[in-house]
C-alpha cells in the first residue's frame, strides 16, 4: 500500500457528494493500493445529514478509508488536502437571477480559494464541480495565487460520458469503441459537443455522420442533457455527475494513455480562447498532469459554435469580476 493521501469534498452531504464519497472510499477514484483520509465538509445546515453520511461510511468498513472527519469550517477541511472536490454549491432560489446564482456562488469559491491557498497540499488537484463550475474555478483560482492554476480544474466529464453514448447509441457499438469526442467551453447550454474528430472503431466517422442529426437532436441534446435528466428524475443528475468527478480526477492522477479527455482548464490562448477562462478543451493525461491537445483543425461550424460559449464565459467572468484580486 502507498502513504495515505487526503481528500477533501465539500457539499459532501448533497446528492452528487452522497454518490461521491462512498465511491472514493472504495478506491475506484485513487486506485485500490491508495489508502485515504476524508475530509467532508457541509454548510453549518448540512452538518446533520452529514453526520448520517459520515456514520455510512463508517458502516462500509472500507479497507482504504483510514479516518473520515466532518466540518463546517473550509480552513479545517481542506487542511493539507491532496485533492479537493468542490461540489457544494447555492442552488438557485426562486426568482433568482442567473447574474445573482452567478455571484454568491462565486462568493463561496473565493473564500474557498482562499482557504486552498493557506491550508492545502501545495501540490493540491482541485476539481470545481458546483456551478457554474468554469467560473467558479477561475473565482478559485484568483484567490489562490501560490497555488498554479493549472492543478484546478473544471468537469466536463459528464457531458462528455453523455456525448460518448448518445454517440454509441446512434452508431450501434460500444461505448469503449468510440474515441475523441470532444466538449468545448462552458458546462453549460453553450457547451459545444463535437464529433469533428471522433472515431468509432478506430474510423474517422464524421463524414459518415448525417447532418441534420448531429446538428438539430445530437448537440442539443447534449447541451440540454441536465434539464432531460431533472425532467424525469424530478431531482438532478447525481449519479452520472459523481462518476463523472471519479472518472476526471482518476484519469487525471493516474493516467489514461492516449485518451482524448475533456477537461476544463485555464486556456493557455490556443484555439483563440482567452487565456485564464476555465474553457474546456481536449486534454491527454499521462498521470498527475493534464496536456491540452492543441492546433487541432477547426472548421468554420466549430469555430462559431466555439466562440459563442467563450462569450458566455466572457460574460460569467465580467459578473464576479470584484472578486478576481489578480
Ligand atoms: P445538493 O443541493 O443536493 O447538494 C449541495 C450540497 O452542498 C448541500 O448539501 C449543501 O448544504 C452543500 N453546500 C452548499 N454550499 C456549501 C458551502 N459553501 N460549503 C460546503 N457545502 C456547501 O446539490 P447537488 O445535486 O449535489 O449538486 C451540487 C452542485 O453540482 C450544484 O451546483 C450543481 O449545479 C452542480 N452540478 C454540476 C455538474 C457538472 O457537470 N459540473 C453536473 C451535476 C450538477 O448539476
């Protein structure tokens, strides 16, 4: 067995947090020789339920999970993290404004930012879950200036899972055999699902895919994924988004070859993306880091669908531009 290493998760008594945390105690995120500390951290109203979920872990016996602790207090919880998954998040409240979601929201995410800079690993993988994940982790990020940015990151994962099998669906094969599906920019509606590159056994697919398909039911359907599962769930995908957090962070920290991996990242300026927007681009993982794939071809549907979620993410920086100190 390895040293252990510690995990922070913060909104770790909500739904996604709930499916998260089990998950991670059993190894499936770190690897089954990895031994853990969980440090969970809720909202003083969540410490109650946590205290529920913290008592289930322990009822799991989980060989790797060597402590678990609770906390309302982010300077406690992410001390010394190793990896910190930031879920817990404001969900919007009646006649709430997305301008409002957006700033306490990111309210949160600088004191949380803060708290990683003064107490956390200074090798600390940070992944921002809560919405609006990108802006969120640029509100992080901003308050967290001895921390490089490039450890924190934003999922995209599960959009990109969504895009993989809706995919699979409509070519008759396997999710495993369907490669380099791509999600551009923000976890949002504007996200851009695309299949320019995309390989379906090894074949390039995309002059064999019909148009009106891909363009009219494949992207909207992925960038409305979210509402479709609320719909008929009549809660939120929870599920599918924490295994989405445990596929980004084990890919990311133990590598996963030649995989073509969504992730969103500080943008280094390629692709005409701003630098220091968490936009999400196609990354490789070859273990502990992420590489962006770059100077991809990008034909003229892409480069427009590309440049509309980079000006949301335009927009969603100028809304908490008072809280990015640098
Ligand atoms: P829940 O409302 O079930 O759980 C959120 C939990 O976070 C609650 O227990 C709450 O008490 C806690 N919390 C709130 N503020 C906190 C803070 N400052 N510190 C610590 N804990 C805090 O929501 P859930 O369904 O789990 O969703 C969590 C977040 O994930 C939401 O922002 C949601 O929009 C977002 N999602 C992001 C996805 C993605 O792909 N990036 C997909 C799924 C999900 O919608």
């Amino acid at each position: 067995l390895l040293p252990p290493l510690r995990v922070a998760v913060t909104g770790a008594a909500g739904q996604i947090g709930y499916q998260l945390v089990t998950r991670i105690a059993s190894g499936e995120m770190l690897g089954k020789n990895q031994p853990i500390h969980l440090s969970c951290i809720e909202t003083p109203q969540g410490m109650k339920a946590l205290r529920g979920v913290v008592m289930e872990l322990e009822d799991c016996a989980f060989p790797l999970l060597k402590s678990v602790s609770a906390t309302d207090q982010v300077d406690k919880g992410f001390a010394d993290a190793d990896f910190a998954i930031l879920v817990g998040a404001k969900p919007r409240g009646p006649g709430m404004e997305r301008r409002d979601l957006l700033a306490s929201n990111a309210q949160i995410f600088a004191e949380q930012g803060r708290a990683l800079n003064k107490v956390a690993s200074r090798e600390v993988r940070v992944l921002v879950v809560g919405n609006p994940a990108n802006t969120n982790a640029l509100v992080a990020a901003a308050n967290a200036p001895d921390i490089w940015a490039e450890q924190i990151t934003a999922m995209s994962r599960l959009d990109q899972n969504r895009a993989i099998t809706q995919l699979a669906l409509k070519m008759h094969c396997d999710v495993a055999e369907v490669e380099r599906v791509i999600i551009w920019g923000n976890h949002s509606t504007t996200q851009y699902p695309d299949l320019s590159h995309a390989l379906v056994r090894g074949e390039w697919i995309r002059p064999r895919i019909d148009e009106d398909w891909y363009r009219n039911e494949f992207i909207p359907r992925i960038q409305k994924r979210g509402a479709e599962v609320i719909e008929a769930r009549g809660a939120s995908s929870a599920a599918s988004a924490a295994n989405g957090a445990i596929d980004h962070m084990r890919d990311l920290w133990l590598g996963a070859g030649n995989k073509w991996l969504s992730m969103s990242v500080p943008s280094d300026g390629s692709y005409g993306i701003d630098a220091c927007l968490w936009y999400s681009v196609p990354c490789l993982c070859p273990g502990a880091h992420f590489r962006r794939i770059l100077e991809l071809p990008v034909d003229e549907f892409s480069a427009s669908m590309m440049e509309r979620t980079r000006k949301e993410l335009i927009e969603e920086r100028d809304a908490v531009r008072h809280l990015l100190p640098r």
